[in-house]
C-alpha cells in the first residue's frame, strides 16, 4: 500500500485516531437507481469504496474496522439480490486474499453466520484461518448481523449458563453481557461512520456505539473514497469526547 498524499491525511493526529472504526456502508441501490441502473450493480460498485475504506483505515493505523456487509434484515431482500451480494463477497475475498496477508490484515466476522449459503461460510472460514496470526488490523465483517440479534443471543447464552450453574446471575453486569456479544474482546468504536445522508443507527452495534463519534456523510457508498474517510476521521479528532463528564473535568485529567 502506497502511503496516502492527499492534505487531509497529512493533518490527522497520528496519536489520536481511534483504535476501532465502525461503517454503515449505505446507498449502493440508490446510486445505481441514479444510473438507470440495478441494484446489483450498485453493490458491484460498493467494493471499490471498501478497498479503499480498508487501505485508508489500516494505513492510518486503526485496529478494528468494522464494515455492515449484510444485515438480518437484508435477507428479506429479493432473492437475485441476496445472492449478489453473496457473490461479491466471495469474489472480492478470493481477489484480496494476498493483499491481506501483504499487509498483515486479519479478517473476523461478527453475525449469524450459521445462516450463510455453505459455500460462503466454508470461504470465510478458510479466509479467516488463513489471517488468523495476522498481526496488523482486524477486518471486521458484520455478516447476518443485527445488534438485536446479537443482544438476545448473548441473553440467551447467559440465561444458559446461569440455568446450568456455571455463572451466579446475581453477578450478571455489563461485562458479562460485554463477553457474550459477538465483539467480546473489542474495544467499542469510538466512530461509526454512515454513507448516504440517512441518520439512522439501523439495529447495528447498538451496545457497543453507546459513547461513539457518529459521522454522517451525504455520499452513496459506491462513491465513497479514501479522502472521505480521512475527512471523517479529522472531523472526529476535532470533538471533544465527554463520557458523561464535563469539559472542566476531562482537562483535569489529561
Ligand atoms: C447498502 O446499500 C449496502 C449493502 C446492503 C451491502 C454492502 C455490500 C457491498 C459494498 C459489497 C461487498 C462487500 C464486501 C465487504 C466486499 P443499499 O442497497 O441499502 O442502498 P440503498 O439504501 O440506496 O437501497
């Protein structure tokens, strides 16, 4: 990967970008509808803007970027769709296998992967064996994710362990539920950035964005580039992120 030029990347603080960076991907239909064209081939499109999402991302050092590929929800679309989209994943995997092993990138999945196709899901696992002692950023797939899903699950699981005697459920509190959700041991994002002018939080990391940046950015995803995401990221570095304390207090501890 070729170290980004552009002005804006030059005036990130390479001390304060955040460790985990979360994205709705949004508007590829919309922006292939402004084309006259399918939706599909507004997804085909999408994967330009999650190279360069991803290059942008581990080149300016951030740990965890978590990209919503596919929601719960989105198997309700039609079925030509859904198998798009599944395609795409699997070819863009097969086609950027050596570039993430080039620069130490390990892919991971959050999500009810049980529900993918076989060929998909024997893929991603091949994919994420082959990364599995990559050292550099995780590459984080949301794949048949919704946090609700992810929620009643980890209730589930919980509930389970506390029916078995394995855990006292008086001594249920956030880390539990924290070490039963599908991003146990991530740090949360502290951004979550969303393409296509809509502002929505749409069922996704619902537990882990509670404190996160969120950066709304009126571009459909198909267009998105490595200078939007280097805008965000300046953007972000510009707030003054509270934690419920007030400004007073944050400059005493600093
Ligand atoms: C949202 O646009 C986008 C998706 C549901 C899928 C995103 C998938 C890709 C970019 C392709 C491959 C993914 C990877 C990780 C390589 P939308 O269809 O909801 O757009 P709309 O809101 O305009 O209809």
């Amino acid at each position: 990967m070729e170290p980004s030029t552009d002005t804006l990347a030059s005036q990130i603080d390479p001390q304060k970008v955040p460790r985990h960076v979360a994205v709705i991907m949004d508007g590829n239909g919309r922006w292939a509808k402004k084309k006259g064209n399918s939706r599909i081939f507004g997804h085909k499109n999408g994967v330009e803007a999650v190279r360069q999402t991803v290059e942008a991302a581990a080149e300016l050092g951030v740990r965890y970027l978590t990209l919503y590929a596919f929601s719960t929800e989105n198997w309700n679309r039609p079925a030509l769709e859904v198998s798009a989209l599944m395609s795409l994943l699997m070819e863009a995997i097969g086609q950027e296998m050596d570039k993430l092993m080039r620069n130490q990138i390990r892919l991971l999945t959050i999500g009810d992967t049980e529900a993918l196709p076989d060929n998909v899901r024997s893929k991603l696992r091949a994919a994420i064996e082959k990364t599995s002692a990559n050292q550099g950023m995780r590459l984080v797939l949301a794949l048949s994710y919704s946090a609700r899903w992810e929620l009643a699950q980890a209730a589930r699981a919980i509930a389970l362990k506390a029916s078995q005697g394995l855990l006292d459920p008086e001594r249920v509190d956030q880390r539990t539920v924290e070490e039963h959700l599908a991003t146990a041991g991530m740090p949360d994002p502290e951004l979550m950035i969303r393409t296509s002018g809509e502002r929505r939080v749409s069922n996704f990391l619902l537990w882990q964005l509670a404190y996160a940046e969120l950066a709304f950015v009126d571009k459909l995803w198909p267009d998105f580039r490595k200078e939007d995401f280097h805008a965000a990221l300046l953007d972000y570095q510009g707030r003054e992120r509270r934690f419920g304390l007030t400004s007073e207090q944050l400059e005493k501890k600093a």
